[in-house]
C-alpha cells in the first residue's frame, strides 16, 4: 500500500475556531470589564513600546497577583475547557482526516495562535492536534507562572510554519536546526491556513505565495468580520474566504475536501512529468 501524502492544516484559534478572544474565558474570572483590560494591555504595550502579547501576558499575571490567583498551569488548563467553538468545530477535525485517508493523504491539524497555550492545552479538541503553538508561562518551583517562554504575535506566526514544513516541531529555542537546508516533511503546496483576520495576514500570504491555501474565515452574524474578509480577498493575500460553520457539507468542509482533491490531482500530474 502506497505511503499516505503529508498534508497540514493550520489554525488560528480566536474567532477562527470559536467566537471570543480565550482570554475573555479568564477575565470573567478577575471579574473584570474585557474592554478596560484590554484598553489597560493596550496602553502599558504603547508606554513601554512593548509586543501587545507580551503586554497581556504581563498584565495578566499582574491581575492573578492582585486577585490572590495562582496562576498555575493547572488554573489555566480549567480556562480552556470553558472556551464555546463555533458549529461543527468539534466534529471537523476527525470528519477531514478520514476523508483525506480516502484519497491518499495524511492530513495533520496544527494550532498557531497569539492566544495561550495553557488555556488552548485544557480544550475540548486540543486532542486533535500534533502541535499547538501559542503563547506560553515559564512557571516557578511552586508552579506560579512568572515570565513568558514565548510570545506569539502576527509575525512570528511565519516561524511554525517553517517548522512544520521541516517537521521541526519542538526544541523552540534551537535554533541551528530551524535553518538548516532539509528536504520537506510537508510543502507548502500541501498547506491550508486558517485564519480571520488582518493578524493572520503574513501567515496566509506566506502560504498563498508558495503555492498553498489560505482561507479567510468570517462569522456571519458579524458584518464588520464579513467586510474585513471580502477586503482580504479583494487584496488577493487569501484564495477563499468562508462562514465559520464547519458541519458537515457547509461551505467550508466542502470546500477543504475539494482543495484535498486537487492537492491529490495535481501530485498526479506532477508525476506524470516526472
């Protein structure tokens, strides 16, 4: 039996896969107004001109302090499993790698997000997933979180795709490895990146200009995400852009087997050539 091609599908997380920022899940916690912490995040990042990740990362562990909140891995883990996923989120992951199966590819699952890893690792689907690459704590002996390991932000996204076509997946602070000449695990070509929105831009063009597939995802009941998605398009820095249902038969699961489709026709063709 012939070995199955590797095909990646790469996710951002909020408003890609569920409908809030994951740190809002926290906030209720703090019991505090989500518009006044990010306002506060907002203007600590521009007084110290400071990564807007690494801004919230800080404040966040200001808050647990002030709150009297072990901010533990444990606490976080809790956080993600009351995180809600858009219609059919829970379903996707197990429904399109069968079918990849059924035509001849490997299809993996990768999350890449600016939000944070704890919280994304406490989730109903972080099982579905090879890796999930987001923004993390180094912790203390007690295990109180104190400083980021890393920081996620809409440009350093680029790097894990990186990683992923060379299936260096781990070893994050390596960094001799990441730039050494290898044959692909994955090419660009057999790549679909999710995302939602003008933060997800470097990664989706980086994807579309190699040959991949980018998609832009939108909520429906919001015009405003609508706009920023048909923009998007319009710019050409995405192929497709589609509602964030993901059932069965929706416009998106139908068009991802239809990519998977082609991806396989024109590995056909190729060898053909060959």
């Amino acid at each position: 039996m012939a070995e199955l091609k590797k095909v990646a599908l790469m996710y951002d997380f909020d408003y890609t896969l569920s409908p809030a920022f994951m740190q809002n899940f926290m906030l209720k916690e703090f019991k505090v107004d989500t518009e006044s912490f990010w306002k506060e995040c907002n203007d600590f990042g521009v007084k110290h001109n400071m990564d807007s990740v690494l801004a919230y990362m800080y404040k966040i562990i200001e808050f647990c302090k002030k709150e009297n909140i072990k901010l533990t891995e444990k606490w976080l883990n809790n956080i993600g499993k009351k995180i809600t996923l858009y219609e059919g989120v829970e379903g996707w992951f197990n429904r399109i790698t069968e079918f990849g199966k059924t035509i001849g590819l490997d299809v993996e699952h990768y999350i890449i997000s600016s939000g944070n890893k704890e919280i994304l690792d406490g989730t109903s689907i972080a099982k579905y997933f090879k890796r999930i690459y987001a923004s993390s704590y180094a912790y203390d002996d007690n295990g109180i979180a104190f400083w980021p390991t890393q920081a996620v932000n809409f440009t350093t996204k680029t790097q894990y795709i990186f990683r992923i076509k060379k299936n260096i997946l781990d070893d994050l602070n390596e960094q001799k490895k990441i730039n050494q000449k290898m044959k692909p695990y994955v090419n660009y070509d057999h790549m679909l990146y999710f995302g939602d929105g003008f933060t997800d831009i470097p990664s989706m063009k980086v994807i579309k200009d190699k040959g991949g597939y980018s998609i832009c995802v939108y909520d429906e009941k919001n015009l405003k995400a609508k706009e920023t998605a048909e923009q998007i398009l319009k710019d050409k820095r995405v192929n497709y852009i589609a509602p964030t249902n993901y059932t069965q038969n929706s416009q998106i699961d139908n068009l991802v087997k239809d990519i998977l489709k082609e991806i396989v026709i024109k590995d056909k063709l190729k060898s053909y050539k060959e």
